[in-house]
C-alpha cells in the first residue's frame, strides 16, 4: 500500500498527546557535499569543486558547541520564540564520495544547517577567517551567513524520542 520509498520497520502504540515535531530531544542531519563530478551523486549531494581546508572549516565547527543562540542562521519571518539551540555534536568526515557534515541538536532554525555549510564552507576556503566566523555566528545578522547551500545535500539522519514515548505496555 505504501509507495518503494517509505519502509515501515515497527509500529507502537504512543499517548494521543505524543506530538512527533514538539516531542523529539535531539535530531542529527547529514549535509554531503563531493568535489568530483560523478552523475551517481548528481540531486544526492552538492557538487562543490572548491579547494577546502578542513582543519580551519573543522576549527569552526568545534566552537558551535559553544554557542546557544544561533540568530544569524536562521532564515527570517519564522514563527519561533527563542533562536536558542543546544549543539551536542558537530563535525566534518571525509568519506569516499567526499565529505559530510554531521550536527546533532536539540532543534533546528529554518535554514540554519544550510546556512551554517554556506559559512563554514567559506571559511574553509579562506573567504573567512576563524575571528570573523566567531563575529558572524553572533552578530544575529542572517545577511552574514551563506544560504547558498542547495537542499538536495541535506538528509535527516536520525531523531530521539524521550522513554516514555517509546512503546506503551
């Protein structure tokens, strides 16, 4: 009944209340990014041909768990209250395809994980420097951050639901 690309592996019963957005304590997503044209990547990961220093981009990375207020890489008229997010994990791999950014919260800005590759990506690339990437992240001016990034590199990697949420006895 359900189409090729939805696979349902467990089905429990939750509380009526359980809310699958609000409930959620953590959320990781991938961002995949290649420097090789190869067409078996093409709309799965962007093509990035740029030279990148991942030490620098990785030293940038590191200092978002720093931070809470992440004002600067949200995408304007959200309806949020708080620009607040608590970072538990952030880093760059270099795979066979090429490289992936990983990054575990406790939520997400609209546009924030794609902002925040555009600016790390620029500072890889020296168009910023680590000084000037800690000034962007709190200056709260979205016109600072790189939007660029496209949508087809990002994938929702995994979600955490609190125990009580997990299966009704």
């Amino acid at each position: 009944m359900l189409p090729s690309s939805i696979v349902i592996k467990n089905i429990y019963s939750v509380p009526e209340d359980a809310h699958a957005r609000f409930d959620a304590t953590a959320r990781s997503y991938i961002y995949k990014i290649h420097a090789q044209k190869n067409p078996f990547l093409e709309g799965r990961s962007w093509y990035y041909p740029f030279p990148i220093d991942l030490s620098l981009m990785q030293a940038a990375t590191d200092s978002l768990l720093n931070y809470t207020s992440f004002e600067t890489f949200s995408k304007k008229n959200t309806q949020v209250n708080t620009f607040e997010c608590s970072i538990t994990k952030a880093f760059w791999e270099q795979t066979e395809e090429g490289l992936v950014f990983n990054i575990t919260s406790n939520r997400f800005l609209r546009g924030m994980i794609r902002g925040l590759v555009g600016t790390l990506l620029q500072v890889g690339r020296g168009q910023i420097t680590l000084e000037n990437w800690h000034q962007i992240v709190l200056s709260k001016n979205e016109q600072l951050a790189d939007f660029s990034t496209p949508a087809h590199g990002l994938y929702l990697s995994s979600i955490i639901y609190p125990n009580f949420l997990k299966k009704l006895s």
